[in-house]
C-alpha cells in the first residue's frame, strides 16, 4: 500500500479525479459549497486521514500540479492583455482601492493577531494571506515568517473568497466587471482569480491584474503595519 501511494501517479491522480468530481457535483447544485476546490480539499483530506496514507506520500504527486502555480499565474497576463484599454482607463482608481484594502486588511490582520495573543512568527506569517503563494512565501520569508503557516493561510483565504463571492458580490449590489475582479483577484488572489474567469473576461483580466499589484502593495505595506501596530 505504502509503496502504491508513494507514486507520484497516486496524488496526481486522486486529486485530478476528486476535483473532476467536484465540479460534476457543482455543475448540478449551485451552491457556495459545492465549491470544487473546498469540495476536493475536504475529500482528500477525509481520504488521507481515514486510509491512514501520509501525506508526504500523496504530495509525490501532488507537488506537480503545486509547480504549475507560477506558469499559470503567468498565464493570467493573456486576458490582461486583451483588456489593456480597460486596465489603462481605470488604472487610478484600481491602484488607489487596492493600496486602501491592503491599509485596511493589514491592520486588521494585526489587530486580530494582537487580540487573540498570537505568537510572533504566527503573526508574521498570516500578514500576506491575500496575495498570491508565490508573493506570499516572498513576503513572508522577508519578514521572517514561517512559510508553511502562510501558504495555509493563503490556500483559505482563497478558498473562502471563492465560496462566499458570488454571495457577497450580490448582496452589495457589485454588478460592475472591472469591481467584481479587482475584489475577487485583490482578496483572493489566484484562487479568486479562477472564479472570476467564471463570471467573465473583464473580470478575469482585472483580477488578474489585481495579483500583481496586491503584491507589489502588501510588500511595502505589511512591514509597516507589523511594525507600527505590533512592534515587530
């Protein structure tokens, strides 16, 4: 058994079949938890823990579909690309609500480490949680964080966005394209990328946009605030 699910085959295949799965079952029941990355996370969680099979043998495999983050983070320039009159149109007013959101999310993010007690490197590495893995293991490993707990962090951030998007987006009324994907890409990075390709090319291309400069911002930002509000 140990030796079937040390084959890198085993991750990549279980996790390719529970999201396929995943989005049958969506495809049918449109609902924020049917969500297929929530649905295939909690699965093979589940699978793991009740077949007893580590997880280190499971991410032989997995890591492979792991290493196609930074190509297909790329790969979000191509809709950019289609839209650049959208992105230079709006290209002040994206820049001034994402630099506020990551004012806002930061000190929010310190506030509650602060209140909750926790320690200093879980505090450091929950800062970039809105930014995309890569950014985020950059900006966690500058600020001397502890990269496993930040890429977590991150993974829920963007799993939760997913879920709860279409819900939030209806209940305040956020029927604008360029709106919908500076929110989902600015929150949710990559994740919450992938849900606004959903939805559509103008919101795909502006949260794609988003990414980038989430991170760009959360650089600059997240130092100051750990400093300012947690003495860090």
């Amino acid at each position: 058994m140990n030796a079937l699910t040390a084959n890198p085959l085993f991750g990549l295949v279980l996790t390719l079949l529970v999201f396929m799965a995943g989005v049958r079952i969506n495809e049918s029941i449109r609902k924020p938890f049917t969500n297929p990355l929530l649905f295939s996370t909690i699965v093979i969680i589940l699978i793991l823990v009740l077949a007893k099979i580590p997880y280190k043998n499971y991410y032989n495999g997995g890591s492979i579909l792991n290493d196609l983050i930074g190509p297909s983070t790329v790969a979000l320039g191509i809709p950019l690309y289609k839209t650049f009159h959208l992105m230079r149109h709006h290209a002040r007013s994206i820049v001034i609500s994402i630099s506020i959101a990551a004012v806002i999310n930061t000190v929010i993010t310190a506030l509650l480490a602060k209140f909750f007690g926790l320690s200093k490197l879980a505090s450091l590495s929950i800062f970039p949680k809105s930014v995309t893995t890569a950014m985020a293991m950059g900006i966690s490993d500058k600020m001397h964080g502890v990269e496993q707990i930040t890429v977590v962090v991150v993974v829920a951030t963007g799993i939760l966005t997913s879920v709860f998007a279409g819900p939030l987006l209806k209940l305040f009324r956020i029927k604008d394209p360029v709106a919908q994907g500076v929110t989902l890409g600015g929150t949710g990075h990559a994740v919450g990328t992938g849900t606004a390709i959903e939805l559509g090319k103008v919101q795909g291309a502006m949260a794609a946009l988003s990414i980038g400069v989430t991170g760009i911002v959360y650089v600059v930002v997240a130092p100051i605030v750990a400093q300012l509000i947690l003495g860090y």
